[in-house]
C-alpha cells in the first residue's frame, strides 16, 4: 500500500514513524526475508520444485543415451507441450503432473496426457503429495480417480508419488519420520489396491533421509526415481541398489525436467507393461 505523503504530514511525527515502519515490514515481506511473500499459491508445486533450492546444481551429466532412455515430466506451468518436438529431438517417455493433494487438478493434463501418447510415447501421470492435508489413502484415491490410474496397453507406466519438500510450509509436513513413512505407506498401499500396480516413489536423498528417517521400507517394491542435478545420481535412499529414473536437470534443452531411464527402450516396455 503507498504511503501519502499528505496524509502522513497532517498525522504527526510518531504516527508518520508508524507508518513508515508498516511500509517497511511490507518491502521486507515482498522480499522474502518474512517467509510469506515466497509461499506459492495452492497446486502450483510440481516435481522437482524443491530440489535445486535444497540441493543445488552442479554440472549436466555425460550423454549416456545408448544405455538410457530419455524422458520429460510436465505439469500446468509447461502449458499446451510440442510434444512432436520432443518426440524428435529423443524423448520417449513422459510423466504429467495429474494431481495435488485432494483439492487441485492439473487443466492441462489431457492435452500433456494424451499429446504424449498420441506421439508414440509411454507416458504416466504423478501425484504431488501433501501430507498434512489429507490422509495417504484419500490421496491416492484422488489421483487414481483423476487421471492417476493404469491400464495394461503397453504403453502406460504406473503412477508415481512425488514425496519431497513442501512448498507450503514446513519441509516434512509436519510429521516426524515414523508418521511419514506410515503416510506414504498408506498412499501406496491404496494405489496398488486400485490399480494392481507398485507406484513409483520420486524423491531426493536428502529429503528421503531427513522426513523418513532414511527408511530402507520401500526398496523392495516400488521403483525410485531419484531427483539430483548433477553428473551423477549420487547416494540413494536406503533401500534401493539402483534408481529407475534420475531427474538429472529442471532446465532441459526442451519444455519440463529431463530423466534418464535406467536401461533401454524394451526395459521402459517392460514396466508399463508390469
């Protein structure tokens, strides 16, 4: 709100001093030193969204496509996607934000969805969690209910839990690690009930090991997509020899984040095909 100078000469010293001092707690909030100006709106989070905030970026990765499989992820902030572009330029697989929490919807999931599909990719959608607004359960039955489900055509990956900083608030929702994996627990347990599938886990070590205690609970089931920009996918969770996928950039040649699937083609097959 501007201050007016006319307005503030007829009020006195000490109440012109007040009102200089709300005009400065206003700046310093627009500058993020309160905390609040920097808040996103509701369902703007997507994957990756806290990674490089958290664990910076280094270097881009060598080139290794002969043994991986190159892949995008979008949400509503990449808008309507040249998906040929992609396509061409050796994307074969993509993951589209459907979902967040129980109260946001992606509008342009059918065009990323389908357009994917359309092109000749396997494509999947995700699911951005937010545990301190709703209950595991109730969360992947909102996903699979809006787009998250899976269906045995070959060219459909099982969905996948994005589980990382919250945007929102406090970084693990304000749950300590046992009341976290106990969430995600019952995320996932809900989704393989509705849909017969083991959902992919998307997180980053870091986080993984500061909001679930490092848990080793999850290796055996369901496949990791580790988030970290740098030449290498680093230290994984606990629990997991290999990743499945690496988000190894936010700042691709082409729209959304670029992964890498751990083996070629026919492998990538193989999962949609579970």
């Amino acid at each position: 709100m501007p201050v007016h100078r006319s307005g503030t000469a007829r009020r006195g010293p000490l109440a012109a001093a007040g009102i200089l001092l709300s005009s400065l707690a206003l700046v310093l909030g627009s500058t993020g030193t309160s905390g609040a100006a920097d808040t996103p709106e509701r369902g703007s989070a997507s994957l990756g969204m806290g990674v490089a905030r958290h664990d910076g970026v280094g270097p881009l990765p060598r080139d290794t496509r002969t043994v991986q499989t190159e892949g995008v992820d979008t949400s509503s902030h990449n808008g309507n996607v040249a998906w040929s572009t992609l396509w061409n330029s050796g994307v074969k697989w993509a993951y589209v934000k459907a979902t967040e929490g129980t109260y946001y919807t992606n509008p342009s999931f059918a065009q990323q969805y389908n357009g994917s599909y359309d092109v000749g990719m396997i494509r999947g959608a995700y699911h951005f969690a937010t545990p301190d607004t709703a209950s595991g359960a109730s969360q992947a039955n909102y996903f699979v209910d809006h787009g998250g489900g899976w269906s045995r055509d070959g060219r459909t990956l099982p969905g996948a839990l994005d589980i990382e900083w919250n945007p929102y608030g406090a970084a693990c929702y304000g749950k300590s690690a046992a009341g976290m994996v106990s969430w995600i627990h019952d995320f996932l347990n809900q989704y393989r009930a509705r849909t017969g599938r083991d959902a992919v886990i998307y997180t980053a070590t870091s986080w993984w090991t500061q909001c679930t205690g490092n848990s080793a609970a999850f290796g055996g089931s369901n496949p990791l997509w580790i988030a970290r920009y740098n030449t290498d996918p680093g230290t994984l969770p606990a629990g997991w020899d290999y990743q499945t996928m690496w988000q190894y950039t936010s700042s691709g040649p082409t729209v959304g984040d670029h992964s890498r699937f751990n083996g070629a083609y026919d492998r990538l097959q193989a999962l949609a095909n579970g």
